[in-house]
C-alpha cells in the first residue's frame, strides 16, 4: 500500500481560504439583505417583514464576528512540525485526519476528507502530546494515532 504525503503548508493555507470565501460570502450576503430591507415600503404593512429582516442581519454579523475570529485564531496556527500532537498538528488516524487548527469541521482537501478541529475540542484534548502508536478512545470509537505531521 503506498503512503499519501500530506504537505501541512498546503492544508494550512487551504483552511484559511475557506474561512476568506465564506467572510466574502457572508459580507456580501449581508449588504445583498440591506439593500433589500431599504428597498421595502415605509408602511405599517410591512414592518414585521422589516423586522425580520433586522434580525437576520443581526445573526448574520454574528456569524461574520465568529469567521473573523476563526480567521485571528488560524493566525495564530503555525507550520511547525513535531513528533507529538499540539497546536498545527495534523493527525493521522486509523480513522480519520484531523487539523488541530480552528474549528472549521468536515472539509476536503484534494480528494481526501479532514477535519479541522480546535485545540480545545474534546478530540484534541484526548489526542494532545501523543505520538505515533498512541491509542486512544472517545465515544466508544477506538482509535491509533499512525502519523503526525
């Protein structure tokens, strides 16, 4: 069976792309939902449906604060490379691949599934400062750490 190299600079750079697209994304959705919300009647009618809209916004800028915070955090990440698992890790399991980065969750990367989790998730908890042969369990999933880059 021939091993996948993973480049983490790549993976890196990948995550923090994803957390641009989807800041652009959002910001463009919002002032698209502004517009519309200015462009509806000043009437009794439709106030509710202004309302509505008002809030949207409001949850959306929400969700534009946590994607600026993901964005602050994976600046923090590093393109270090250790033996044992920490901050910029990627963990290669028996299982799965995860990134312990920011959590951004499920993402694919050049045909390959990972998961980018945060140092303070209960996986990356449990996986912290081991090595590869390690194991590990949560949840009743039994895991072996085989690679960590």
């Amino acid at each position: 069976m021939e091993k996948i190299v993973f480049e983490k600079n790549h993976i890196r750079d990948y995550v923090k792309t994803v957390i641009d697209e989807k800041i652009e994304k959002l910001k463009n959705f919002i002032e698209f939902t502004l517009e519309a919300s200015r462009d509806i009647k000043k009437t009794p009618k439709y106030d509710s449906m202004r309302t509505e809209m008002q809030e949207e916004i409001y949850q959306m800028q929400r969700q534009l604060g946590a994607l600026n915070d993901l964005k602050k955090n994976m600046a923090k990440v590093l393109n270090n490379s250790t033996g044992r698992v920490q901050l910029s890790s990627l963990v290669i399991t028996n299982k799965a691949r995860f990134y312990i980065s920011v959590s951004l969750g499920e993402f694919f990367f050049e045909g390959d599934r990972f998961y980018a989790i945060s140092p303070e998730s209960p996986m990356a908890k449990k996986m912290m400062g081991m090595v590869p042969g390690d194991s590990f369990t949560l949840n009743n999933i039994h895991q072996e750490i085989v690679e960590v880059l």
